[in-house]
C-alpha cells in the first residue's frame, strides 16, 4: 500500500509542505483548500491588472530558505533595498521618526534590564525600566484594544513588532557590546542598523509578477510533481481523521480551532482581532516598497505600506479600527513623511476581517495540550501546522522536522524532548 500525505489548508504553509514532501519520498500527496485558490491570507485580489494586498508581506534576501525552495520549482523573485523606519511619540509632544529600524524608539539612556517573571506579555514589558515599559503598555492597549497584556503570550511581541526598542539617548557603541554578550540584552533591544553595522535585512524581495504569480506558478509545479489540488474543498477534523489510514501522514496547515473537540479538548480562548485595511492609488518619492510602523498609539494606522504592481503604485493603511478614509489619507502622509512624500489618491479596497496573530497564554498551553493529545493518538502521522511562530522561516523548520520525522517513523514526541 502507497504511503499517502493529506494536507489540510493551502496557504504557504501548505505549499511548502507538499514540497518538502515530495522531497522527502511522498508520491501520494493530495492537498486541500478551502477557497479556490491557493496561497491562504496572503492571496491578493486583483483589479485591473494591479494586486490589492491587505498587507506587507516580505520575503528574505538571496539565501532565505523559502526563497530557495520556490525558485527550485520555478518561482522568480526580485530583491529590493529593505526600506523601512517607525514613527514614535515624543516627549516633546513632536513625533520621533527612525530610519531603517521598524519598532518603537524610547527617550532613554537607561538599558538595565529587571528579571522576568513569567511568559506573558505583561512580564516581558516588565523587564524595560521606565519609561519604556508605560510607552509599550500605552501603544499596547491601542493596539489590542484594552486586552489584559498579562493574559497574551510574551511572542506577541513580535507581531506587535515591538520585540525590540531603541533607547534614544544610550551609547550605542556600548549597547551593541551588551547584545553580542548578552543574548537578553540582545532580544530586547535594538539599535537602528546604520549605527552599529548591521547587514541582515538590508535586501529583502517579492516574488516577480506580485503574489497571484507566485501562487498560480506553485499550483503549476505541485501538479507537475503529481500533487493531487483539492480546491473549494473543506474537510472537517473528525473526517479527517477518520481516512487517516496506517500509512498516512495529515498535515493540518489550516486553523488549529477545529481540532480541539475531536480531541477530546476544550477550545482554549483565542485572541481575536479585527484590522481594517485601506488599498489607495498614490503617488511617492521615495523608495519602494517601502513601510513605516506607528508606534504613537494615536490615529488608526499602525502600518503604512507602498508597494508597485501593474505598474501603478499602492498604498496600504493596516489599520488597529475602522477609519474614515478621507481623514485616513493626511495621517498615512504624515507616517510616510520621513522616508518620501507621499499623495494618496482614490480608493480601490476596504477590507475588514478578523486575524489570530497574538497568541493568549491560555491557546498556548491549549496549544501544547493538542500537540500532546494527537501525538498520544496518532503518532507522527499527524502534524500540526506550526501555528505559534509568527516567522515564515520558523513555520518552515517546524513543519520540515516534522515531516521527516514522519517519513522515517520516528516519534513526533521526540521532537519536542
């Protein structure tokens, strides 16, 4: 009997699944998605030759390891400058803009760090001396909407994109001595890359062609591999798991939330937040793409995006509300303004939808009790679909290790001893 990989949900995480698969020695994989076409929250719609992206969405330079396995089968990619900066409130009552660093900037010279107490985002914000930490909780509850920050899990930080901060006043010499010796100055924070020699992020790319192109060259190659394309197809949890056979292998790359009562596990409480994004026509001067991260807790926008497709140029507000979208276009100016004068034109999008991106504590250790019970039931035959890490590149490695492990019969338990 053929060994067959069945793979739940066909966006990125799905794709490169059945990649790897394949890789790996699979010849029996189908994949399923929900929607008709693949490419999950990161499929634009297109008008009129141009792509209305909902978002910025990047990915690395030459050697990015999912750059490498889509080119392998046939995708292009362009790379481009890394341009970015952030906008944060003053004492002044004037806003401080920073070049080339996309989280918060704090008036400090302060960078003596408590200890933290706990996994939360409340203890990691615990850990900055004053007046970081009333900064972050202020643009915090902006943000979230007055969500209980000791509730959210500490990772939020990185989608919040407030992982790291600048201390406007501290030697930055020193500071860079502090975070190559100390791996916790180092994840907490940050020095804008021009001030201390950092090259990591100065190119990242887009794939040729905009992300419809993307998709449509990976539905082309998954089928010339064999890959069976179940799209418009939506397979519940118990049936699911009811076909997996002995010699299968379910990749579950979709929403966890579904697994949970199959399980036999209550549904842990999810954070959930509803962002609003505002697609305009513009015009800019400066570099693109480009974007720019608002870390005032005041206005709608907390990301202004511009990006080129069809040959027009777009730009993006992500939005922490609903906006009026006449106001909304003064206040992207305004973000913009440090890296190029921006004029937004009509608008061509609104989108309104609800995302998952900040983990509470409680969904992390349902999580971790999900991953145990399937585990106990089926082995290494299923696998979740990395939905803790907000990283692509560590979406990636986790789904990988799992598939080999699945392909080699080992333990999926070993992999988290």
């Amino acid at each position: 009997m053929s060994r067959r990989l069945r793979i739940i949900g066909g966006g990125l995480t799905g794709i490169l699944a059945a990649f790897e698969g394949h890789r790996l020695g699979w010849r029996d994989i189908v994949l399923h998605e929900r929607f008709e076409g693949l490419g999950g929250v990161a499929r634009p719609r297109v008008a009129h030759g141009a792509e209305l992206r909902d978002g910025c969405v990047y990915f690395g330079g030459p050697g990015d390891p999912i750059v490498t396995i889509l080119t392998t089968h046939g995708a292009k990619f362009e790379a481009f400058a890394n341009r970015f900066g952030s906008v944060s409130p003053s004492t002044t009552g004037a806003t401080i803009f920073c070049r080339d660093f996309g989280g918060p900037v704090v008036e400090t010279e302060e960078t003596a760090l408590a200890s933290v107490g706990g996994a939360s985002l409340a203890d990691r914000l615990s850990a900055y001396p004053e007046p970081v930490r009333g900064s972050l909780e202020r643009y915090c509850r902006w943000h979230l909407d007055d969500a209980g920050l000791a509730g959210i899990d500490a990772e939020a930080a990185i989608p919040l994109a407030i992982n790291r901060v600048v201390p406007a006043y501290a030697d930055f010499d020193a500071l860079a001595d502090a975070k190559r010796a100390d791996p916790r100055m180092d994840d907490l924070w940050g020095i804008p890359r021009g001030h201390w020699g950092r090259t990591a992020n100065l190119v990242a790319s887009l794939p040729t062609g905009g992300f419809a192109t993307l998709f449509e060259t990976c539905r082309r190659a998954l089928l010339d591999l064999g890959v069976r394309l179940e799209t418009e197809s939506l397979v519940p949890p118990r049936q699911a798991f009811a076909e997996l056979g002995d010699d299968d292998t379910l990749v579950w790359a979709a929403s966890p939330t579904p697994l949970f009562k199959p399980l036999g596990l209550a549904t842990p409480h999810l954070l959930r937040k509803t962002f609003a994004s505002y697609i305009y026509e513009a015009r800019f001067d400066g570099p693109c793409p480009a974007y720019v991260q608002n870390f005032t807790a005041q206005g709608s926008a907390f990301r202004v995006y511009v990006y080129v497709t069809g040959g027009r140029t777009m730009a993006v507000a992500e939005c922490v509300r609903e906006a009026d979208p006449l106001d909304l276009k003064a206040e992207m100016a305004d973000l913009m303004a440090g890296l190029g004068a921006l004029e937004v034109g009509e608008l061509a999008q609104v989108s309104v939808q609800p995302r998952w991106i900040y983990h509470s504590r409680e969904a992390v250790d349902g999580l971790a009790a999900l991953r145990a019970a399937a585990a106990a039931r089926f082995g290494p035959r299923f696998i979740a679909g990395a939905w803790e890490p907000y990283a692509k590149s560590a979406k990636l490695a986790q789904v990988n290790a799992a598939l080999a492990a699945a392909w080699t019969g080992e333990s999926a338990l070993a992999l988290t001893a």
